[in-house]
C-alpha cells in the first residue's frame, strides 16, 4: 500500500519538476483574518516551490486591520478600495448583521463592522500555550470546549448574547476556551469559572488536543475543515455569508447542530452543546470524516503544486473547464431552446388550424349532402 502511494505520488508530482518553468502567480486576499492567513500559506507554498508570487492584499479591509508586518518571501502589493465601495461594502455588511442578530446588535446606536474586531495584531497577547495547557489540565477528563466564531466579528461587544453564552457555558462541567476580545466586557457579567477568553489562539493546535469535546463555530470553511481535520463535532452559530450553508451540510452529515444568533439562549445553546458532547454518534460521524480526509494518497500542499504545474503544462487546462464557457453565445442565453419551442408551438398551432378547417368543411359538405 505504501509503495502505491509513493508511486502514485512520483507520478503526480514528477512531470511538473522536470517540465515545469517558475510562473507568475497572482493571490488575492480582500477580507482579512483567517482568510489573509490561508491565502499567506498559499503564496509562500507556491512561492517555495519556485513561482514568482504577488499577493495582492486589501490594506485594511473591509473587516479588519492590517496584521503585524512581517517579512515575505513573496511580493506584497497592498490596496484601497475607493471610499463609495467601501461605504457601499459597510452598508450591505450591516444589513446581513442586523438580519442575523434580529436587532440585538449595540455599538454605539450603530452597527460598525469595523468596532466588532478580533484582530491577532491587536495590542492585547495572545494566549500563551502553557497558559492554555495548564487551563485544560484542570478540567482531567471531562475535557474542553473551544469556542470562537472567526476572527471578524466580537460578540463581547452584544452584551445580551454575551450573556446568554456566557451562561451557556457555566453549565457544562468542561473547560471552555473561548476567542473573544473582551475589552468591553458587560460590568454586570461575571465570566463563569470554567470559561477562559483570549484575543487569538492556534485554533488548529487546539483542535487538535486529545481532551477537545466540541467546537463551536461560526461554521466559516476554514473552521469546518480544520474540525473534520481533527474530528471534532460541532455546533455552529452561523453570522452571514456562506455560513448558514455550510451549517446545513455540517448537519446533514451528522457532524453537528446548528443555532440561529438571533435565537440564541443560554439554555437552548446548553442543550445543544451537551447534545452533541454525549451522543457518540456525532463524534464517530466526525472521526469518519477525519478518516477520509486524512487518507487521501496526496497532502493538501501536495495536490496544491500538483494541479497548479498541471494548469501551467497544458497552457490553462482548458479541458477542466465546464462546458458553458465553451458554448456558443446563443446556446448560452438559450436562443436555440427558444426557437424549437417556438417553432414548435407554431407548427402546433398550424396544424390544428388545418385539421380544425378539414372538419369545418367535412362538415359543410354533410349539411350539403343531406339538403339535397
């Protein structure tokens, strides 16, 4: 088995060294957090390889700031979207939120993308993994649970849904480590004793530790994949985008629940967590899934430069792409359909005509025959 896999690998990966030439590669990142950080291992994978990389980067995107600067080895080329596209941005973001929260959003007396941050180049420290590790081993077996619901928007700042977590929480006899900026901390709120909040934490490395028992997500791809990665179960409580989507197919796989933010309480989030924590089926399903992932003959990072040196061999890989693109203009909008059916109608509407005339006239003619 392991000789077919390093064959299969030899084969896969061989004709794009020896043929192969460095290309000029252009990535994008327009949203920031998670998103900036898997587009960052893309370029610098893609750039190790030999390729010649440009990042194109949204200098204080639409959701957050810029991260620390560090040294690349690619190229960076920061941007700014005009002021009316932002503007426009801003206003579309804050409908989605004031949809998903079912106006339990404070700022301030406005919603502002730009006040509800988790930012890793925040002034606050993140976490330190002995800090982490000695927070975990407190709780022995009974485990913990990672909460974090992406790096875009901070629920500190909705002291209502803090709360009704917040209480969510104290029930369960796990750990919670929960990523939350909370500079904002509601005064009246007094975190439960087995929840510990952080700025930023490796969240893969977590997922990753033998005593997990759930994460819950803001179900963003990235999250859902490192969980399946690990298989760990889930709970999701989808913001915007294609999170309420990914949510759905988490759930038909029995990966996990999913919870509306706009109906979220303390005791329906408990309920739900203990759920899932104690029905082995969601566990299994999830280590399945893991068991997939984790088995396939090529590594992400493998299949990545693979198929990237296969598109550069064949001049663009026209033969991947779906058919549509290669139709022609009237198959595209459909003319052709339309005039079979149209052509098709008329020729129906013809023939009744003429069959409605024969029997005029048979008719007639019998009238006829009878006068006489």
């Amino acid at each position: 088995m392991a000789g077919q896999r390093v064959l299969l690998l030899v084969g896969f990966l061989l004709p794009g060294v020896l043929l192969s030439e460095a290309a000029k590669i252009l990535t994008i990142s327009t949203v920031g957090g998670s998103h900036y950080l898997l587009m960052d291992r893309v370029s610098q994978i893609l750039q190790d390889h030999g390729h010649n990389v440009t990042m194109l980067n949204h200098r204080r995107g639409p959701f957050m700031p810029d991260f620390k600067k560090e040294e690349k080895s690619y190229q960076v080329i920061s941007w700014l979207a005009p002021e009316d596209h932002q503007r426009e941005f801003k206003k579309s973001f804050d409908f989605f939120l004031e949809e998903t929260l079912g106006g339990r959003l404070e700022c301030n007396g406005a919603i502002s993308a730009y006040c509800n941050l988790c930012l890793q180049g925040s002034s606050d420290s993140p976490a330190s993994a002995s800090d982490l590790q000695n927070f975990i081993a407190k709780f022995g077996d009974s485990g913990f649970v990672l909460v974090t619901l992406g790096s875009m928007v901070n629920t500190c700042q909705n002291p209502e849904i803090f709360k009704e977590m917040n209480n969510a929480f104290a029930h369960l006899p796990q750990g919670v480590i929960w990523k939350c900026q909370c500079s904002h901390w509601p005064k009246d709120v007094h975190l439960a004793a087995n929840v510990k909040t952080v700025d930023w934490l490796p969240q893969s490395d977590l997922l990753a530790h033998p005593s997990i028992r759930l994460f819950v997500t803001h179900g963003g791809q990235n999250s859902i994949m490192e969980a399946i990665q690990h298989g760990v179960p889930m709970v999701g409580i989808p913001l915007f985008g294609d999170q309420p989507e990914n949510m759905v197919r988490v759930e038909a796989k029995k990966f996990g629940v999913s919870i509306q933010l706009k109906r979220l309480k303390a005791e329906t989030l408990a309920l739900k967590m203990k759920q899932i924590i104690e029905d082995k089926r969601y566990k299994s399903a999830a280590v399945a899934a893991s068991v997939i992932l984790r088995s396939h003959p090529l590594s992400p990072t493998q299949r990545l430069v693979g198929w990237i040196d296969h598109v550069l061999q064949t001049g663009g890989a026209t033969h991947l792409k779906p058919y549509i693109f290669q139709q022609p203009w009237h198959e595209q909008y459909l003319l052709d359909v339309f005039v079979f059916l149209l052509g098709l109608t008329l020729g129906t509407l013809w023939l009744c005509g003429k069959l409605l005339g024969m029997a005029v006239w048979w008719l007639c003619g019998a009238r006829k025959v009878k006068e006489t």
